[in-house]
C-alpha cells in the first residue's frame, strides 16, 4: 500500500550528513516537517536557520545509554503528530581484532550501541506515539553487509544483520497486533559517504541512495534493495557461499 509522506512529522536520525541530509532535503520537498537528531550541534543548528519551522533539531549521541528515551519523550513532549521514524544513523570501525588494540573494547560498544541498541530502542519507545496516528512508518537502514560480511568491519557487519532480524519480527509483531504501521528495512548499498572506505568512483552517490530510500517509502515496500544490493541478493538466493566469496574479496583497504 502506497505511503504518503507529504505533511508529516518524521524523527531522522544521522540528519546532517551523507545519506541523512539527503533524505531530509527529500522529506522538505515533500512539505514534511523533519525532526532532525544528531551529534553535530553546529551543524542542526544552521539546519533550523535555513529550514524555520520545518526543521527541528536535537543534539544526541545514539551511544549514549539514555538518549533514545530522551529522544521519546522529546518527541511525545514537542511533536506528538510524529508519525515516521527513520533510523539512519550509523558508525563504522575499520578493524581487524586480530590485531590486540586496547580501542576495540570502546569501538565495539559503540558501534553495538549506535547501529543496533538506539534504533531498537527507539522504535520500541516510539511506539505509543505512532500507534497514536492514523498510519506510520518505521524505516530501519540495514545493509548488504547484513547478507553478506566484509572481513574489515565484523562489528558493523553484525549490527547490521541483527537489525535486519529484528526489523522482520517487530513487522510481524505489528501486524499482528493490526497495528496500522509500516515496517520498512532499507538494505543499503555502498554509498560515497564518510562511513566506508573504498574507492569514490566505485560508490553510490548519497542523494542517489536518499532517492531509493523515500521512493520505496512512498511504495509501501517491506525490503528497500539499493542499488547493487539488488544484485546481492539474486546471488544470494542462487549459492550463498559465492555471494560470500564476493563480499570478502571486496573489502575495502
């Protein structure tokens, strides 16, 4: 069923860079009011003055243990008619734990916390205010890692295949429940952000990614497959262990 995005309230998270910023640009062009979280103060504050009374901004850490439940109740104090949330935000540690560094104990927990412990806790925290609304929408943002891993990044690779199961099971909890709420898993290809490496030219423009996101939104898809992720997932469905082969010779240096 198709989803109308015109005229809403959606929680953004990761709103001021790469993907994010897109998609809120893309949320705008729709006349929805965005209400944007993250860390950058400087940059959601020059966000409120381009943007007045369709941009709201609150500074957070998704790492922070108590933040998704301030974020709630932000959201249930300041903007009850919230009726989208997107999860976005994301960090992504370049590592190889064979190699003993002190810093895995925090890169480990922050990327546990960020990519997969905030978005968790937001939707569940953010449930009575969109069950509140005539029709809503959770978009979580997964990726291809999530099928497939890459050998470099074997923290991020796990949230993001624990975010895909959880997105499945809070969709069947939700129709279950005939709860009027779409439940959306955007598996996101390799896009030209500051979040992995690899070659620029090799990676998908983030408004060309923002673009598919919203597109399949609007398209009341349960499973968003961005661009070459499409591919991924034919080759997955064919022999799993070659699309595995092909992930791990690709990672990135």
């Amino acid at each position: 069923m198709a989803f109308d995005l015109s005229n809403r309230t959606v929680l953004l998270t990761g709103a001021t860079r790469g993907i994010g910023r897109e998609m809120l640009h893309l949320l705008l062009a729709r006349n929805a009011k965005v209400l944007a979280v993250a860390r950058s103060e400087a940059a959601l504050t020059a966000l409120e003055a381009a943007y007045p009374d369709k941009v709201f901004t609150l500074t957070a850490d998704l790492a922070s243990p108590d933040m998704p439940r301030a974020i709630a109740r932000w959201v249930a104090d300041q903007h009850p008619d919230c009726s989208v949330l997107i999860n976005n935000a994301a960090v992504m540690k370049h590592t190889y734990l064979t190699d003993v560094d002190p810093r895995h104990e925090t890169d480990i927990t922050t990327e546990v916390a960020v990519n997969l412990t905030a978005p968790i806790q937001l939707c569940a925290m953010l449930l009575p205010t969109l069950m509140g609304q005539p029709n809503a929408a959770i978009v979580n943002v997964t990726s291809g890692l999530a099928i497939a891993p890459i050998t470099n990044a074997a923290t991020y690779c796990a949230t993001k295949a624990a975010l895909r199961h959880f997105t499945k099971a809070l969709r069947y909890q939700c129709q279950d429940a005939k709860a009027d709420i779409q439940v959306t898993e955007a598996v996101m290809a390799l896009v030209d952000t500051t979040l992995s490496h690899g070659d620029p030219a090799m990676k998908l423009p983030p408004a060309k990614a923002a673009a598919e996101v919203i597109a399949g939104l609007e398209a009341g898809k349960d499973e968003i497959w961005i661009e070459k992720t499409k591919l991924l997932r034919r080759v997955w469905r064919l022999s799993p262990s070659l699309a595995e082969g092909i992930m791990r010779r690709r990672t990135p240096a």
